[in-house]
C-alpha cells in the first residue's frame, strides 16, 4: 500500500511518500480503507520521538481516520465489513489501510463526510473534555483561549460560546484573531504586540479570566497565569511552543487557583462511556449547525508532509485533512 513513512525520527522533511507492507489485523482489530486522515499536533511530535508514546520504526503518522471496513480480526462482531467508520488509530492513518483496536473505532454518524469525521475527535474531543470535565465551565465566566486560531484553540473558542462563556481568543496575528472573532470570541489580545497579563485585567475589569485554555506553553503560560481569577482554572493542553514552561509555584497559591492537565487520549481509554457520550454531543451540534470544523487546506497523501510542516511552522489556521 502507499503510505508516508517515517524511517527515522526527524522533522516533516525527512518523512517519505512510498509502499508500505499491507497491514493485517490482529485479533479484536479491524482493518480500514482511509478516505480521509486529520492532521494533528501529535503527528508532528510523534515523527520526531517527543510523544509519550513511540511507535517501532518505519511507520506512517496520522492518527485520526475516517474510511470503510474492510476485513475483521477474530473477535470483532460490532462492525460489519463495508461500513464507514471513524478511528482514533494513534499513527498509521497516513496510508491507504491501517488496522485499528476495536475499542477505537466509532460508527460513522449518518450525514457526516469523511473530512469532518476525520477533522473532528482530536481537536473538538479535547476541547469539550477540557471545558466540560476538567475545568466545568459554568455559563457567564469568562474563558481565555492561547493559540486560538489552531486546531484545539479554534474548537475551545466556538464550544466556550456555545456553553455560554464569554470568550477572549488570543494569537499571534491579526488574521488569526479575525477568525476567532467569526467563531465566537468576543474580545481578542494579538499577544505579539500586547501584553497578555495587562490586556486581561484591562478586558475583565481587573478581576480576571475564570478559565484559561493553553495548548501553547512557553512563555505565555506564566504571562496568562498572572492574569487568572480568584479560585480559576488552568487548562494545560499542550505544548506547540515546543517548549514546557516552568511555572513559580506561588501563583496558584496566591490566586487560589486550580491547574489541570488534559490528556483526551487517556480520557477515551479510561472513561470511555463518557468520552462516547462527549463524541455523541458533538456530532448532534454538528449536525445541527452549532459548530462547524474549519478546514484550513485539503491534502493529498503525499503532500502529507507539508501538512505537518504548516503546523509545526505555526501557520495551519483551524484544521488540515489528508485526503487518500
């Protein structure tokens, strides 16, 4: 089959477009025909060895399918061959098949194309987890979403509104902030030219954000922390920075706040009849036009790279999708 291989652990550059040996699933998997792969931060971290998990050498990257059944490993009786179904396969998914744990595949929903199902789990899953679980954000607070413009940032803008938050975005220039702004933000910081902690206490009246949403790290993370609310909540949900922040312990303790990890991938193993449950009420808001994926750019397989490295360049405005 073909496939994008990672033979080494490198940069998108170092990724090549080849054939790869036909997958074969093992029992209690099933093997799929990708019609369409999501793009994702974790893709570009996995090819470079810094994800929690790392998958043996040569493998392909993508890690959020949608595409039909194709054949059944012994014990799978849920799924039928030919049916389209949606899968979170952790990489493998830049490839014409990838064979999948059945626990995570999910149903295709009737009325969902491919592009949406496979654009959709990663960044809206993690966000609604964020939001909903983690931090339970409560009609009328104030939510305060780094790297707003991204994949999960966007996701965390419209899903803040539509739970009733009033939401500030912030990112990195004005184009980006214009398309917070079309997705829900009411106010928006362009923390390259503002200060991030001034311009908060400046758009809640001193008081602060009650919930910030930080898939960004590096320094904006203490910047934004400083700008917290009394008893708020700090999301950390990654690091496209590419850098972890260190954070002085004297601030949680002084404003009295709660900082809380995000790690959705973990979440839909460990709780999956809630994660299921999430995923049921996303599809329902899409379907009824509460919340549409924005997909910056369409690929093709082979330009699979290219995808990854818009994101690592920090320039992929809401969502790729790998197209097979």
């Amino acid at each position: 089959m073909k496939a994008i291989i990672c033979n080494q652990f490198g940069l998108p550059d170092s990724l090549i477009f080849g054939e790869l040996q036909d997958p074969k699933p093992a029992k209690n998997q099933i093997l799929i025909a990708v019609e369409a792969c999501g793009v994702n931060f974790p893709d570009v971290l996995i090819i470079q060895g810094k994800y929690q998990f790392k998958p043996e050498l040569p493998f392909s990257p993508g890690g959020e399918v949608a595409g039909k059944v194709i054949e059944l490993g012994e014990g799978v009786t849920q799924f039928q061959v030919g049916q389209s179904v949606l899968a979170l396969c952790g990489w493998g998914g830049f490839a014409e098949k990838v064979a999948v744990d059945v626990d995570r595949v999910f149903a295709m929903p009737p009325g969902l194309s491919p592009e949406i199902a496979a654009t959709t789990l990663y960044t809206y899953g993690t966000s609604f987890h964020a939001l909903k679980e983690r931090a339970k954000l409560q009609e009328g607070e104030t939510l305060l979403v780094l790297g707003a413009a991204g994949g999960v940032g966007l996701a965390a803008v419209e899903l803040g509104k539509l739970m009733g938050a009033k939401v500030i975005g912030a990112a990195s220039t004005d184009e980006k902030l214009e398309l917070c702004r079309e997705k829900g933000a009411s106010e928006t910081i362009n923390y390259t030219s503002e200060d991030l902690k001034t311009r908060i206490k400046e758009l809640t009246g001193g008081k602060g954000v009650d919930v910030i949403y930080d898939p960004v790290g590096g320094d904006f993370t203490e910047a934004a922390l400083r700008g917290i609310a009394w008893k708020g909540r700090y999301l950390i949900v990654g690091f496209a920075n590419g850098e972890i922040p260190k954070i002085p312990m004297n601030l949680p303790l002084l404003k009295g706040c709660a900082i809380l990890g995000v790690f959705w991938g973990q979440f839909s193993k460990l709780e999956a009849k809630q994660s299921f449950q999430n995923i049921a009420q996303l599809v329902q808001w899409i379907k009824a036009g509460k919340i549409e994926q924005h997909i910056r750019k369409r690929y093709s397989l082979e330009e699979s790279p290219q995808a990854l490295q818009a994101l690592l360049d920090r320039k992929m405005l809401g969502k790729g999708v790998v197209l097979i």
